[in-house]
C-alpha cells in the first residue's frame, strides 16, 4: 500500500460523504428561493462545520476564492480537529455547484467535495480553463486541446466506430460558447447544452446511461480539478488549460506556483495518487437525486469514490428533521 493510502485510511471514506451530505442539506432548504448568496452560505458553513469535526490537518486547495474575497472555505484554509498532528489531507471542495441550479430549482446541483495526499491536487486559480473530457474505454490521447472540436469528434467517433453525427457532446450554455456549438452542429454532432454544473458535466461522460460522449468548452479551473479527482476513481481522459483574461488573472496563477501558463494539462496532472471524491445531490439530476424532506425525515443521495481502489460507493442517507 502507499503511503498516499495509507494517510487516506486515516480519514475514512463515508467520513467524505457525511461532509457532502451535510452542505447538501443546509443548501437543500433554500432551493427554488431565488437567493444564490444565501443558498452558498448555508452549504458553506454546513460544510466547514462538518470538516472541523474530522481528526486530520486539512488545507483547501480549492475553494471559495482567495481569503480577501471568501469568509469561510478560502483558499488556505486550515480545517480539522487535528491541525498539526493529524494526517495532512488536500481538500478541493465546492459546496454547492450549481448555485444558480439551485437558486432556480434546476437539475444537478451538488455539494462536491475532493481530498487527497498533501501536494496532489493542482492548486488551480479562480480563474476559467479550456476543457474536454471522456469517459473509460477510449485509446489514450483521443482528445486534445490543440485540435479542432471537429477533430476531437472525428477521433471520438473512430474510436467508437460510429459517424461524428452519432456523438454527443455536453457543453454550458453560454454565449462564449456560441462558435463551439455551431462548429459541433456543422458536422451533425448531438449538443445537450447544460445552465450550470460543469462537474457534474464530465462525470456524466462516464455514464452510458446520460448518452454523452465527451465534454468540452471553458469553465471554471477548480471545477476542473474536482472533476479529476472523479475521473482518477472512475476512468477517463481529460485536458485542461488555464484561461486568463487579464495580468491580474495571470499573477493570480504565478501566486499559486503556475509559471507555464500555456500548459496543456493531463488527468494525472490536476489530480494525482490516492484520492477520494464525494459528491450528495441538492436538486434531482443524471448523477444524483437531491435531498427530499417527508414524514419527519430527509433523505440523501451520494456517491463516493476512491482512486487506489476504483471502489464506487452510492449511499443513501435517512435524517430525521429536528
């Protein structure tokens, strides 16, 4: 067993999906209200709640912002009972992806949450990243960000044995990706355009069940690195490059110890070794179904992951209201 493992054993797995559940609660009782901030809050605040009370010594590597720009889950963050003799755990964590899913009751908001070995998670920025991803079962190196999305679909699609028409790809609905989205439809390939949940968009490529061959388009960099962490459990392939949109963005990256700038990066780059992802449902979607309340309880969806293993845990949680 590696060490990596072995500091992970140290934190136990469901001990994860205890944490994701509880963020997930706290935002579940402020969904379809309209209000983003408070619905962030309440998952926020669950979630370090919960991260305080395991025995490790954890920092955030990716969270809510930097410390001027996020009260609680900054990037930096000490979290846990055991600081300074509990095992050193990397945390990358989303309390509620898809805060605007769930402002509006939409499908696939989640609390989402990543931990490894102390150095394995990239330290991305908050900034945007040029992405593309698929599921297990394809010959390494199919995707790459230096081809064309018509390419990636024609490599896809020979690797399949299909027509580039009979491929799907998942894609934000955003007007920046407006030219993609013409491009992928030029060539006859299927576009399921999402609102928001661009981690719950790539993982869906390792499901057969949502039809969705591969992801592409910008969004952010640390929903990025959540999303490797699940793929490293499940299998896949993926690519990223930092997007900057002026010198701030860049001596933000420079801040966090990026100096290639340009740098196409590799699954086994953002997140690497041992790691364990965790994910509970806010709102129904293709992943997870979200938190229902009836009856003087609440119930759950989650699934949890583990690199080392490739164990898939899904768990259903029963919580009694009061």
């Amino acid at each position: 067993m590696t060490t990596a493992s072995k500091v992970l054993d140290r934190v136990l797995v469901l001990e994860m999906v205890r944490v994701t559940e509880a963020a997930a609660i706290g935002a579940s009782t402020l969904v379809g209200r309209g209000d983003e901030k408070a619905a962030d809050a309440a998952a926020v605040e669950a979630m370090r709640a919960a991260l305080n009370e395991l025995a490790m010594d954890g920092t955030v590597v990716i969270g809510e912002g930097e410390r001027d720009e996020a009260p609680m889950l900054f990037i930096g963050e000490k979290v846990g009972s055991a600081i300074g003799t509990g095992p050193k755990i990397d945390i990358a964590l989303d309390p509620l992806e898809g805060t605007t899913i769930c402002a509006k009751a939409g499908p696939n908001a989640l609390a989402v949450l990543a931990i490894s070995e102390e150095g394995n998670l990239l330290n991305a920025p908050d900034v945007y990243m040029d992405k593309i991803a698929v599921g297990p079962g394809y010959p390494e190196g199919v995707i790459d960000l230096d081809k064309s999305p018509t390419d990636n679909v024609a490599a896809i699609a020979a690797a399949k044995g299909c027509k580039p028409n009979e491929v799907i790809a998942c894609v934000l609905d955003r007007p920046r990706h407006e030219g993609l989205i013409a491009e992928l439809r030029a060539i006859g390939c299927g576009v399921m355009l999402i609102g928001d949940g661009d981690v719950a968009g790539v993982i869906a490529t390792t499901n057969p069940d949502t039809t969705i061959d591969v992801y592409m388009g910008s969004g952010g960099a640390p929903e990025g690195v959540l999303a490797c962490a699940a793929l490293r459990c499940v299998g896949g392939q993926f690519k990223g490059r930092l997007l900057f949109r002026n010198d701030d963005e860049r001596a933000r990256a420079r801040k966090w110890g990026i100096d290639d700038l340009d740098k196409q990066y590799d699954l086994s780059e953002l997140a690497k070794g041992d790691c364990i992802f965790a994910a509970t449902g806010v709102t129904d979607g293709s992943l997870l179904d979200g938190v229902k309340r009836q009856g003087g309880k609440m119930t759950t969806n989650s699934v949890v992951m583990r690199a080392s293993s490739g164990t898939v845990r899904w768990v259903k949680g029963e919580h009694r209201i009061g």
